[in-house]
C-alpha cells in the first residue's frame, strides 16, 4: 500500500458496565466464547497437584474483571485474577469446566460464538497512513493452529467476507495470519463478528 507507517487505533475504553451487559448477553453460548477465548489466548492444564485449571491471558485487567464478574455470578465457578509480572489472566480450578472447553477447542457447539471468543483473543486492528494522508484499515486474525484457523475461515466464508491467509515460519512450525483489508469486508466482520473486548471495540469504532 506504499505506507510510512502502521499503528493500532485508539487507546480508549469502553464502560466495563456496557461490557458487562454486552457479556450477558450471551449466557446461552458463554462455554463456546469462552473456547475461543481459551484457544486463542489460554490455557486448559493439569497443575503438579493433579488439578484442572483454565488461564485466559489478557493484558487488559479491565476485560478479565467483567469476564470474571460473569462467570462467578452465572455459571458458579470460583474466577480470580492474577498478575505473573508480564501479563493479566483468569484463573479457575474446575474439571466440569476443562473438559467442556477442551471438547469445544475445535468442535464448538456454536461456531459464530466461538469465532468472537476467538478474535477477542487474537484479533487486531491496525491503520497505515500513506505520504498522501489516505488512511487504510486492517483486520489481522493470527494464530499457528490451523484447526483454529480453519474455523474462522468457515465462518469469513459463510458470511461473505473476503479475506486472505498468509503463513509464514514462527521458529520451527507455520503462523497464519488471516487478513481483512477491504473495506466492505472489515465493515461486514465487525458488524457480524465484531469485538467485545473493550480496548478492541473502541477502536472498531473508528472504522464503522
């Protein structure tokens, strides 16, 4: 595109109480958004006292505080959060909880949940601005797991939103990025897919 440089957009954030009404929402389909969150940023673990824990990484302790807030409240499950000196995460002790979301990594119950758990994880938003001021957007879905990436491309397809895959070589195994540039295609992905995380649904804004 002949760009100078590129940069993420905005820094705001969105109410944690908007967040949190956004988040209820969805109660019908959390074990799914939640999949997704963990496939894209988590973790589903035995710890060294044999018990199962889920982690979902975020460097916004905002998001994982509404999160949180949710799961205590509506599915029962005893959430805290934690800092490990580089990033914020979620921690929950449960078997019931681990293997429902490891059954739902790549088989999730329904798929358009899973895909915004997903995305909240490892979508991103970026801006070039070329020497002739034209600003361009971008939507980058990045991840090494091509089960995952599979699913979001089953999604794109279904919807109609044209995109592109491109790999390259993340020390010793293959990095997919899925990349929406055109602008009816980012318009289409943010109001059928979209972000809930906080910081990220600020910056949508600036393109809608």
């Amino acid at each position: 595109m002949g760009s100078d440089r590129r940069e993420t957009e905005g820094d705001g954030q969105v109410s944690k109480v908007i967040f949190t009404l956004e988040l209820w929402k969805i109660r019908r389909f959390m074990l799914d958004y939640l999949a997704g969150l963990a496939a894209g940023d988590g973790s589903i673990t035995l710890d060294k006292y044999g018990r199962w824990r889920v982690r979902i990484f975020d460097a916004s302790k905002e998001f994982l505080e509404a999160l949180c807030m949710l799961i205590n409240a509506d599915m029962k499950y005893n959430c805290r959060i934690h800092w490990d000196g580089t990033v914020w995460y979620l921690s929950i002790y449960s078997e019931e909880l681990a293997k429902a979301l490891k059954s739902r990594l790549t088989n999730p119950i329904d798929t358009h949940e899973w895909v915004k758990g997903f995305v909240d994880a490892e979508g991103s938003i970026y801006k070039w601005v070329c020497r002739n001021n034209k600003v361009y957007y971008q939507v980058a879905i990045t991840n090494t797991n091509i089960n995952y990436i599979e699913i979001i491309e089953k999604v794109l397809k279904n919807l109609e939103i044209e995109y592109r895959v491109a790999i390259t070589r993340d020390m010793w195994k293959p990095r997919y990025r899925v990349l929406i540039n055109k602008k009816e295609s980012l318009r289409r992905f943010l109001m059928e897919v979209g972000f809930r995380h906080p910081l990220k649904a600020e910056r949508a804004r600036h393109i809608l």
